[in-house]
C-alpha cells in the first residue's frame, strides 16, 4: 500500500496556495454538512421526514448530507426554523460583535 507521503510525493499540486485554500474550504465545507447530519439525527428525523419540515424532498435532503450540495446560509436558516435547533453566525468572543439568529422570523407580518 502506497502511503500518504508516497502519494503527494509523486503527485505535488501544481500550486501549492490553491491546494491549502482548496483544502481549507473543503473541511469547511465538510463541517457545515456534518452540522445537518448532526441536527438530523439528533432530533431521530429521516431524510424524508427533515424534507418535509423543510419543504424539500427526501433526496435534496440528502443531497445536503453527502456533498452533493453544500449547504448555503438559506438552508441553516430553513434548517433552524424547520427544526427549531437554534443556529447562530456568532463574530468576536462570546457574540460581542455580532450574534446573527439564522433561525429569527425575518418574514414581514401581515
């Protein structure tokens, strides 16, 4: 078996900043995924029922789970609002700089 090293020894990226950024976006990106994984299965919902919370169908809503689609800021907020898990963008320690409740109503009232 050929090893980690071996590999990237015999295939160097071409542009080693692009690779970093890629990484990096990458495991962001894998993190947001994780966060519906984990809001999904802690509330014991099914792929169909999560969709149907959120207005999507069972399979965009594993699509949203197996990289298919990376989740956007719009789905958080739906997924939050749908499930009522809070999600939150929070800057600075503690929020002091700013503390976005993706889950809040921003829909006008009648």
């Amino acid at each position: 078996m050929v090893s980690y090293d071996e590999l990237k020894a015999q295939n160097p990226p071409d542009d080693w900043e692009e690779y970093r950024e890629g990484y990096a976006q990458a495991g962001l990106e894998g993190d947001v995924v994780e966060l519906f994984y984990k809001v999904r299965t802690h509330l014991g919902l099914s792929y169909a029922e999560l969709g149907e919370k959120m207005g999507l169908s069972a399979e965009d809503t594993e699509d949203l789970e197996d990289f298919e689609k990376i989740p956007t800021i719009e789905d958080l907020a739906r997924l939050s609002r749908a499930t009522g898990v809070p999600i939150h963008l929070v800057a600075g320690k503690d929020g002091e700089v700013a503390d976005v409740d993706l889950g809040a109503d921003r829909y006008p009232k009648d």
